[in-house]
C-alpha cells in the first residue's frame, strides 16, 4: 500500500484533473505514478514538461525506454521496470529479452550499449561521472550533445524511482522486478 495518496480522479484538484485528462488522451489512463506526483499538481506540470521537451531530442523513444530500464534496474525501482517493460513490450514491441536486457543495462547495439553504459555510470556515481567513462563514451562515438541527453534522461527517470521508493507506489502494470534481473 503506498505511503503518499494515489489520487483519485474523483479527489482531484482542478488543475490535477486538468493534467489528468491530458495524460488519459497520450496513454489512456493515469498511472499510479502520476496520481501520486498529483498531489503537488505544479510539480506534476513541470515534469511532463520535462518529458515532452525531451521528446524532441535527438534519442527515439525505444533509447529513451532502454535508458529508463537503465535507471530503474539501478536504483531498483520495480514500479518503473514494470512500467518501462510494458511501454517497451507492449507498445514499442521491443522483445522481452530485449527489455530484460535493457533493465540490466545491456544492448547487443554498440551506440545503446555505450549510452546505457554512461547511464548506469551517472547512476552509480551519482552524477560523478569521471574522465573515463566520458572517453569511453565519447569513443563509441556519442557527442557532448548525445551525453547531456543522457544526464537529461537519466534525471527524468532518478525523479520517478525517488518518488516511488518514498510513495511505495502500488504498481499497475505487469510486475517485473529488478532483483530478478
């Protein structure tokens, strides 16, 4: 049971419903996540905000998934595994083996390798990433814009694991977790 309120559509503010109806129109429903960000609807606003700025970066929505994996297999956030396997299965159709790699930071691509490489990097060092794992990415042949796009994403997905490791958001898609991977 989650320790921060899941708004229901029926408790929700004004501007809260507002984002709720737009977020219903994209995906079809309000996950959890949202509900409970929801209860601050300013910061609810802001980072889908966030989100829909860095769709207009230059990573296609499968990088952006594989990374989000990244980062949830990381920090061991099961609502976001559970979540970014379904988007990436269901809809992407992105193979399951695929998506499990992808929770351990794996690409059998070289380009996402190094991107989910650098990703994991930024997680485990939280944000210090060194010489080295910038020279190893830049090696593989990602440029200064491709790295502050990955430190953009990673960060998206850190505020969502956050949330749910405080909130121990109930999870409402398929459950996948990261201990298993």
């Amino acid at each position: 049971m989650a320790r921060i309120a899941q708004i229901a559509d029926e408790n929700a503010s004004a501007p809260a419903a507002e984002l709720f109806g737009a977020i219903k129109s994209k995906v079809g429903m309000v996950p959890n996540l949202y509900r409970v960000v929801a209860n601050q609807p300013a910061v609810l606003g802001s980072f889908l905000q966030f989100n829909e700025g860095l769709n207009g970066g230059s990573f296609d929505i499968k990088t952006r998934e594989a990374i989000a994996l990244t980062v949830a297999g990381a920090n061991k956030c099961d609502y976001c595994a559970s979540a970014h396997t379904t988007i990436s299965t269901a809809m992407l159709k992105v193979e399951a083996d695929v998506a499990a790699d992808h929770l351990r930071g794996k690409s059998s691509d070289p380009r996402l390798q190094a991107i989910l490489t650098l990703a994991a990097a930024i997680v485990d060092k939280r944000g210090f990433a060194d010489d080295a794992d910038l020279a190893a990415a830049r090696e593989a042949g990602l440029s200064d814009a491709d790295i502050v796009e990955i430190i953009a994403n990673v960060v998206a997905n850190i505020f969502t694991n956050y949330v749910n490791h405080v909130a121990q958001t109930d999870i409402d898609f398929p459950v996948v977790k990261t201990d298993a991977a």
